[in-house]
C-alpha cells in the first residue's frame, strides 16, 4: 500500500470517528481497481443512520471530501458504506 492510499484511509477514519458511538468498529478495506481506489467502509450497524445521515447528505459529504482528496493525488475513489 503506498502512502497517499494510506493518507487516504486515515482521512476517512479522521472524518467517520468522531460521527460513531462505537469507534472500535470502523473497518476499512481498500480495493484497488486500475486506476481507481475502493475504500469500504464497515461500522456497526446501530451507527450506520449516522454516517449516512438524513436523506443520504453527511455520506454524501464524506464522498466528496474524498474525492476532492484523490483528486489532487490524480486518482479515482469510491467510498463504500457497508453495514
């Protein structure tokens, strides 16, 4: 794993922990696909309303602080919130 992709997972981590009530949780795996990076995101499931938020809007923030992070890195990222 290079160091931008471990930047990367620290920068979701730095975001989600403070948003859980069980930090212990948090699981990220890193899927990379040519020239794209899939980071899924595990937390448990009673902590999953509030990574995503209402109607899908604080997920839908943390995608776009990624990309804009991977963006200037020259990448492609998806973020994948599993339960």
């Amino acid at each position: 794993m290079s160091r931008e992709d471990q930047a990367m997972k620290e920068l979701l981590l730095t975001i989600v922990k403070p948003l859980v009530s069980n930090p212990q949780a948090i699981v990220i795996n890193q899927i990379n696909q040519g020239h794209a990076v899939v980071l899924e995101l595990h937390v448990d499931p009673s902590d999953m309303g509030k990574v995503i938020g209402k109607q899908g809007r604080r997920a839908q923030a943390i995608r776009s602080i990624m990309k804009a992070r991977a963006t200037l890195q020259g990448k492609r990222i998806i973020v994948d919130i599993v339960g």
